[in-house]
C-alpha cells in the first residue's frame, strides 16, 4: 500500500476498533452490573446507542446484551472490508478467495479479539499503576471504576497465585495476566496473517 493509503487505513482502523471495543466495552460493564450512572457507562451509551438500539430491536438478551457484542463484530467486519477496499486500491490485481465472505466474518473475529487483548493490557497495566499512584482524592472515581472492571480478571489469577504461592504481600497477579496476554497474542499474530493469506490468495 502507498503511503497514504497506509495512514488512511490508520486512520479508519483506529476509529472502527475505539467504537467496536467502545460496544463489547458496553456488553461488559453490564455483565458485572456496574452502576450506569458512572461517568463511564454514561459515555459508552452514548457513543454506542446509535447503533446497539436498533440491533437491540432485532437480538434480545436477558443475562447478556448480545446487541452491543454483535454491534462489536459488525463494527470490525466494517473495518474489514475497508481494509480490503484499500487492499484493491493499492493491488487491483489482487483477487478474493472463493469463500471470501466466510473468511472476512472470521477475520472481523479474530481482529476483535486482538483489539480486546491490547486494551485488556493497556487496563492491567492503568490499574495496577492507580494501585501504586492514585491514591488522591481526584483519582478515587477513575479508580473503583477500573477496579470493577479488573476485577473478573485479577480474581482467578490471584486465586492461583495464592495457592501455589502461599500468603505474599506482593501481588502478582497483574503481571501474571500480562505474560498470559502476550501468549495469547503471540498465537493471535501468525492466526490473522493465515487468514489474511487465504483471504487474498
């Protein structure tokens, strides 16, 4: 791709994952049943209304809100398809696999987990640091909020800290989270390249 291609791609890339992760984001908050009064929640509805209410209209979740997860994903498969747009763009020789569509949903899929996976790291490593450094007054809100959100995360990997560890002042569990994201996307990496490679033969 030409450059400016590449920083249009950018561009385009990083709007579509900020509002796909803004709508699994939502999903999220409301499984753990945080307060939608928080500044927070307040701010993902209203980004994300436009779109997960009419899906909510069309998929109907009781424990969880399949509409905003589906807004997620339809979200990256338009991200996906911009990227092929500009994929044709640069290369219009280039030619599609015969089960393209197919492909593309898996694509959609795959990308929406490694967006979930670097924003899950970048939310390990902004707790643990309002863990060391926001204890003033200012920072008390931002804080009991990301701590509702780590909290299904940090719990399991502190539990088997604990018990292989015994009682230790020091909690690992963050970086432990960390090391087990990375692995994941180091499988996640080699994945999105395959998928691309059969996507554009």
């Amino acid at each position: 791709m030409s450059m400016v291609l590449e920083l249009l791609w950018l561009l385009v890339k990083t709007l579509l994952s900020l509002f796909a992760l803004a709508c699994w984001l939502r999903a999220y908050l409301q499984w753990i049943k945080l307060n939608p009064l928080n500044p927070l929640s307040q701010t993902l509805f209203s980004i994300t209304n436009g779109l997960v209410l009419p899906l909510r209209r069309l998929i109907a979740g009781k424990r969880f809100d399949l509409a905003s997860l589906a807004a997620g994903l339809l979200v990256a498969w338009l991200a996906v398809g911009a990227w092929l747009t500009l994929q044709f763009l640069a290369r219009p020789e280039a030619s599609l696999s015969p089960v393209a569509l197919a492909l593309t949903l898996v694509l959609a899929l795959v990308w929406m987990v490694g967006w979930t996976l670097q924003a899950l790291m970048v939310m390990v490593i902004a707790h643990a640091l309002f863990s060391w450094f926001g204890a003033g007054p200012n920072a008390a809100m931002f804080r009991a909020v990301l701590e509702a959100i780590m909290a299904p995360v940090l719990k399991p990997a502190r539990q088997v800290l604990q018990r292989r560890m015994g009682g230790t002042v020091l909690d690992l569990s963050p970086l432990a989270v960390l090391i087990l994201i990375q692995l994941l996307l180091a499988f996640h990496a080699p994945l999105e390249r395959q998928l691309i490679r059969w996507l554009l033969p």
